[in-house]
C-alpha cells in the first residue's frame, strides 16, 4: 500500500460521525484523555445526515457534525431528495473509493424484477435502497469508484423477517452481488473484544472485484483480522438468488431458521457461513472505567425515594394477570427481571435510544454510587460508544444526547476493522 495514497469515503446515514472518527481518527490539543490515531489512508469528502421530519430541531446529529468537522461537512437533508437533484443535475456530489453507513433496519421486501425500471422498492422503508442507487450512481461515473463499503447494523438483520428467516440479508447480498461486489459479514459484541459496553451489531464489508477464496476470506480477511475468533464448524453453503426479487419472494420461504451463520462471505453469489466463538486476549473496559465524577452529575440524574418503587417494579420480574382494554380478554403477563442496580464492575448493557429522560423505564440504565441510584449522564453515554467525552455536548439538550448514542455505533469497532482493511486489501 503507498503511503501516499488516499481512501475518499462518502458516509451516509452519518449521525455524528462514528464511521468517519473510527476511520480517520482523532486528536484534540489538551485532550490526552482520548488520542485514536487513523486507522488508514481514509478521508471523509462527503457525508449526509437527516432525521425525519426535518424540522430544525431534529437535525441535532447533524449539528454536532458540523461542529466538529465544519460547518459544510455533511448534507443536511432526505438523502433521497439529494439522490434526485444529482441525477437531475442540480447539485454535485464528489466521487468516492469507499462508502460507509449505518443503516436503519426496515423492510426490504421487493416490488419488482430488476428487469423492470423502478422495480426496487421496500414496502416501508427506502433507506438501503438508497445505498444501492448512491453505489449505482458512484459505478456509472467511473468503474473505479466505490470500490470499498463498510455498513452497519443490528444482528436480527441475518434472521429477519419472522416468516421469511434471512429474506432482508439475502436482499442486501444480492443487491451487492448485482454490483459486482463480494462481501463479508461478522457478528461482532464489542464487549467481547474489550470495549465498555455489550453492544451486538452485524458490520458488512464489501469490495468490487476481488478475486477471494471462500474458505480463506472466512478465516482470513478483513473481519477475521479484525476479530479473531473460533469457527464452531457449522459450515453453512447456499447461493443467493441473482435477483432481489427473487430473493424477496422464495428464500428460506417456510424456513424456522436463517441459512447465515454470525460470520459469513459471499463471492459470486455463492455463501460460505459459520458460527464463531471469540477469541481475545487484550485488556477489557467496564462500565466504572466511562464514569464522571461525581461532582459533574446533576442532581436531575438521581432516582428520588419516591421513584424508587417505580424502577425496581419497573426492572424486576413478572408474573401477573393482565386485561387488554380494547378486548377485555385476560391473561398472565411474564417477564425475567433486568439487572438492578447495573452493575459497575461489568461492560454495560446496550445503550438505546430511549435512554434519555427521568421517568422510570425497564431499560434505562441505573448505577449506584456512594449509596445513591442515578442514571448515566450523556457524558458517559459518549463514552460507552467510544466517543470523546462531551462528542454530543454541541448544544443539543440531554435526551437527543442520549438519542444519538442509542443509535450510534462503538467507534473502536469501526477502527479495527480500518485498520485490518488498511492490511489486507488496500
């Protein structure tokens, strides 16, 4: 790899910048507290961030951007909007090597063969399909272009949906098969590679035109490198249907499970698949190692007395007899209990996005500390995800802090997987 050269990323569905900081890196004067160095030649030179709907006060990710990487550095507004003025010749957008995302998950069920113009729809969601006409666009200007993608998302994607298990995935691969593309897949909990927090997410990496070998991409490539791991020796082979449509109608039609296993590579449109057990052997974060003093929480993040009946209620398990008020038909309502207090001493649970706001929840988190229970101040909540401590503090109030951490990613995560890229493929 030259050292000269440079990898221009377009990243979309940006957030705050957890792709671009787990890639590019990040270094502040006076702050030694956090100093992540790049993970490769990477260059963020496009970016486009826009939370329905579209109000300005629900842009608060995309004004944290700004107030990091400048105030022109991501596209504030409906990336499908943006896609129609490019093709229609109103605005511009630069040519990229690599494009980033984390997606929402949603349906991606398809309309029509890709025979038929316009034929790619989802019923309720045009989110990923927004990737694929962004990597279409990206391939009609130059061959050479969006060679890379790196996306991310929940791990039920591999299973979804209920009636159909492994449909959405096999959509998606398809989709990028269509492109050119082959693709790896890992399962990656981040507490399980060292970081604060038990967070599992399905990261997606896909290059165009690369010559891989199945079984030694599988336990070889990028994920591999980035992730060691034990393969179970479930292997798992199947093809994926040249067209979505297909895809969307007969895969795993009936199936009680999905054919993916939690590591995976696609090459051609064949599949190899297994599932992993991690392996590592590095240092390991907890939840006490992100906590503020306590002389910075606000006394607003303490659970009263009178509260408290409500949140062990609230966390604690259930076995109770219910009606439905619309119906009136009875049952038993059962639920395990969550974890009350959370425990210090372990990476935490997974950040959501309603982890903002003082009323009491089963999935806010609670700690106790110097005998008081209290919730996690957004502070904190930057750091679970691997962000700078204060990366949300941009004026933004303290629920949309927690909002954008329950829906960003673990920015060493991303950076792991840079680097290993840097290593192999680059």
């Amino acid at each position: 790899m030259s050292s000269e050269r440079c990898v221009t990323i377009a990243e979309l569905f940006a957030g705050v910048g957890g792709f671009r900081l787990g890639l590019e890196g990040y270094h502040e004067e006076g702050r030694p507290d956090f100093d992540l160095s790049p993970s490769g030649p990477f260059k963020t030179v496009w970016a486009n961030q826009w939370e329905p709907p579209g109000t300005a006060s629900r842009q608060f990710a995309a004004d944290c951007y700004k107030s990091h990487f400048g105030v022109d550095s991501v596209v504030n507004r409906d990336i499908n909007e943006v896609l129609n003025d490019f093709e229609e010749g109103r605005v511009d957008i630069p040519q990229v090597s690599m494009v980033v995302g984390g997606f929402p998950c949603q349906d991606y069920s398809v309309a029509r063969p890709l025979s038929q113009a316009g034929g790619i729809e989802g019923r309720k969601g045009v989110l990923w399909w927004d990737i694929y006409r962004f990597l279409k666009i990206q391939i009609s200007m130059s061959e050479a272009n969006a060679r890379y993608c790196l996306f991310e998302n929940v791990d039920r994607l591999l299973k979804s949906p209920a009636p159909q298990r492994g449909r959405d995935f096999a959509i998606i691969l398809s989709c990028l098969a269509d492109l050119g593309y082959s693709v790896e897949w890992r399962v990656v909990n981040s507490a399980e590679y060292g970081f604060s927090q038990r967070r599992k997410r399905v990261y997606i990496y896909a290059e165009r035109n690369a010559s891989w070998e199945l079984e030694d991409r599988i336990i070889g490539g990028v994920m591999a490198t980035a992730f060691p791991a034990d393969e179970k020796g479930d292997w798992r082979t199947l093809k994926i249907p040249a067209d979505p449509y297909d895809a969307s109608q007969g895969f795993n039609k009936g199936g009680s499970k999905s054919p993916f296993g939690d590591a995976g590579v696609m090459v051609d449109n064949e599949v190899l698949s297994c599932s992993v057990a991690e392996r590592y052997e590095g240092s390991r974060k907890i939840l006490r190692d992100v906590l503020v003093p306590e002389f910075e929480v606000p006394e607003s993040f303490y659970v009263s007395q009178d509260a408290l009946p409500r949140w062990e209620y609230l966390k604690g398990a259930k076995h109770e007899p219910r009606t439905n008020k619309k119906t009136g038909f009875t049952y038993v309502y059962s639920e395990g209990s969550m974890a009350w207090p959370d425990s210090l001493d372990k990476p935490s649970r997974t950040i959501l996005t309603g982890e903002g706001g003082s009323s009491a929840s089963r999935f806010k988190h609670v700690i106790e500390v110097d005998g008081r229970y209290r919730r996690l101040v957004p502070d904190e909540l930057d750091q679970l995800q691997g962000f700078p401590k204060g990366w949300t503090n941009t004026g933004m109030s303290d629920n949309n802090r927690a909002f954008c951490m329950g829906n960003a990613l673990v920015v060493g995560v991303v950076h792991r997987i840079g680097e290993a890229i840097s290593e192999l493929d680059l």
